[in-house]
C-alpha cells in the first residue's frame, strides 16, 4: 500500500495483523466494549514494527532459550549516555542514571522519595492521567496549575504556578512535549518556568518519554540541560518505549546529576522491590539507542505527515471538529466542541456512530470536555479509513445551528 499522492512505499504503510498479540489497544474496543472492528486510535502504542535492529537483537536472546535473571551490562548505559549526546546534546554520566520497570512506576518513586505525606505536588492540567494517580494514590496533595489555552494552542500559567507553590506546591510534574497537548515546550518557556523553580526552591521530575518525537520548526530542550541551578533540583525519565514503539518491553531510566535525588529514588525503587531489569528490556533499550536513529528519522516525516492529513482533511470535510496542530508526539487532540454533542456521549458516538475508538479527553482533566485525544501513530491507509467514518458519522448528526 502506498502513499496515494507520491506513489511512494513505506515502510510504515505495512498494515500488520496484531489479532492474537492481546494487544491491549485492539482487544479493548472490541472484548470489554463489545464493540467489532473500530479503529483503535486511543492508547500510546503505534501499529508500526520495532526498528529492524531491535527486533533481530530479541530474536538473536530469544533463541538462546534460557531467560534467567540479567545483569545490566554497560553498554546499555553507553547506548543511552551516546543517544542523548547525539540527539540532544546532553551529556549524562552513568553514575547519575537508574533503571526503572517504566516511567509510570518512575514517577511514583519519585513522589514517595522526594516529598512527605500531604505535601503538595504540582501538574499542569489537562495531562496524561497517571500523573493525578502518582500524586493521589501516594498520599499527597494533588495541586493543579491548568494550562492555557486560546483554541489552537496551549501555554503555561506561571503566574498561576507562583501561586500554586504558595499553596504549598514542592515538586513539579512536567510533563515535556506534553501528552496530550502536543507542546514542545520553546526554551523560553522551560527557562521562565526554572527561574521559579530556583527562586522558590521547587524539586522537578522532568517526564520527557515523548523527547525523540518533535516536528519541524520544534526542538526539544532537556529541562535539567538548561543550566546547573535547574540540574540539580530535576530528575529526568527518559525510555526508548514511545520513540522506537517499544512500550511492552518496560525498560526507563531516570537521570540525576544531585546524588542526593538519585540515591533518594534508587531507595525507593529498593523498597517496591525492583532490582533486576527484564532480559528483553535491556536487549530492545539497547539496540534501539544504539541503532535506532535512522529508523527515526524515517518514522517523523512520516508521522508528520499524518498529521498534515488530518489537518487538512478535518478543516475540508468535517465541519465541528478542529484539530489541536502537535508540535510532538504521535498523540493530538481534537476539539468537538463544534459538534455540538455532550461530552458525556462523545467518545461513544465515536465508537459506536463512527468506528473509531479515542481516549475520552476528560480522562486527562475537566478541561477536555468535548476533546478527544487521538493516537496517530498508524500507517495512513488506517487513518484515512478512520477519518472517512468520521466524516459519515458527522454527517449523519442532525443540523445545529451553532455548526460552521
Ligand atoms: C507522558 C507519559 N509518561 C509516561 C508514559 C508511560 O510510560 P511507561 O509505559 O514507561 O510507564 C506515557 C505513555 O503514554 C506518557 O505519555
């Protein structure tokens, strides 16, 4: 199958048949929903293969046939301490890296290790949903500092921030590009939000899964790169899961140069009982840091220009229905307002009107009433199917005055 406009095939036009690999984003719809054949389009998993070096690496440990427990050898801290140089221009030490079973386990520890019981923890709403459970389900103060938003793109409130912090906010979640906003935050922005947290005395978990995946015209700047001052108040989570499409394998490491934070989390990660990673996580991390960059660069132009079709065909053909532009990420939300439907009802008549399955924009805050987030990180024939139930589904809508 190939691109319809350039007659050009990629390798990510493959559509490959995930029936039997319980896959949790095509099983869900169809075996807890009960609904058959809707386009999963929700969780962060994309429906392309693993880089070629990644998956020939699980193979060569698979045939071995003996899984004991792994040891993690350097050269997975080297593949990691060379892409961040490489591709970031963040030089890392080994001794300031430890492994985490994911970044979501990552925040938790880090929540426990860095703040006391009913202390308040600060994210920047709306935001990927685990960040509200690793504050809430730990104990500790949940303290929102919503973004803004002018109907096409989001911004931080620092002044709101300062007020949060008086409220007695000590750590931040950042969450950088943002999931499910789409920002690349600009250096501007990340350096407006350090000077707070030097002056205020604010810790940082930096939460950069998505770093790799940033389009033209965006770059990603690490938050604890920025200067010294913000270095030491931050622990960054980075993992290869999201850019190399390897989320299954659960393989993170967060980064530290303060001992003091890093030792703080080894601790914690000691008292949930992780020690040993997982033999084909250490394998895939490896492999993709290591020889993954190509397959990369491939993977953006082609991710971008999904988003250029939806854009493109949502602003044409679907009146009510307004996409919020990603600056990063394979995951962007789109405004539904226009439909005029009740949030309550929306995602449902997207799965059951249309056939496509999203995340409920209020999954990720109140703010989202009316969004969904879709998950575009599929080969373009499927996208385009899903586009074209929309825009039936839409049409099938009786008329409302408020629609363009
Ligand atoms: C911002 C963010 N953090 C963390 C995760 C998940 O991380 P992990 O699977 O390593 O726990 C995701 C997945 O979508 C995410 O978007």
């Amino acid at each position: 199958m190939g691109n319809s406009e350039t007659g050009i095939v990629s390798p990510f036009d493959k559509i490959i048949d995930r029936t039997g690999t319980e896959s949790l984003k095509w099983v869900y719809p169809r075996k807890v929903l009960k609904v058959d054949n809707a386009i999963p389009m929700w969780v962060a998993d994309m429906d392309f293969e693993a880089p070629p070096a990644v998956v020939e690496a699980i193979r060569r440990r698979a045939a071995h046939g003996i899984y004991g427990y792994p040891l993690i050898p350097p050269s997975f801290w080297q593949a990691a301490i060379d892409w961040l140089k490489r591709r970031h221009g963040w030089n890392v030490r080994k001794d300031w890296m430890a492994k985490s079973p994911g970044i979501v386990p990552a925040l938790n520890y880090c929540v426990r290790a860095f703040t006391e019981p009913a202390d308040g923890v600060i994210i920047q709403t709306p935001v990927y949903f685990p960040f509200y459970h690793a504050v809430e389900n730990n104990g500790r103060r949940l303290i929102r500092n919503p973004l803004r938003f002018d109907g096409r793109r989001y911004t931080m409130d620092l002044d709101d921030l300062e007020r949060k912090i008086d409220q007695g906010g000590r750590l931040l979640i950042l969450c950088s590009p943002h999931n499910p906003v789409g920002r690349v935050w600009t250096r501007e922005e990340l350096e407006g939000l350090g000077r707070i947290a030097v002056e205020r005395d604010l810790l940082v978990i930096s939460d950069e899964i998505h770093h790799d995946l940033v389009y033209s015209g965006h770059r990603q700047h690490i938050f604890a790169a920025l200067s010294p001052e913000l270095a030491i108040r931050t622990l960054t989570c980075i993992a290869p899961s999201k850019t190399f499409n390897i989320p299954g394998l659960s393989t993170a490491v967060a980064i530290a140069s303060n001992p003091k934070l890093l030792e703080a989390f080894k601790d914690e990660t000691e008292r949930a009982g992780f020690e040993l990673g997982q033999v084909f996580g250490i394998v895939g991390f490896e492999a993709a840091y290591a020889h993954g960059g190509d397959w990369l660069d491939a993977l953006l132009p082609y991710l971008e220009a999904n988003v250029e079709l939806m854009e493109k065909f949502l602003e044409e053909r679907v009146p009510g229905i307004h996409l919020v532009r990603p600056e990063g990420t394979y995951l962007a939300l789109l405004d539904c307002r226009g439909l005029g439907l009740e949030p309550v009802v929306l995602n449902e008549f997207f799965l059951k009107k249309a056939g496509v399955y999203f995340s409920d924009g209020m999954m990720f805050g109140p703010e989202l009433a009316g969004f969904v987030r879709v998950n575009f990180g599929c080969p373009r024939s499927l996208l385009e199917e899903a586009l074209e139930r929309i825009e039936r589904a839409v049409a099938g809508l009786p008329e409302r005055a408020n629609r363009p």
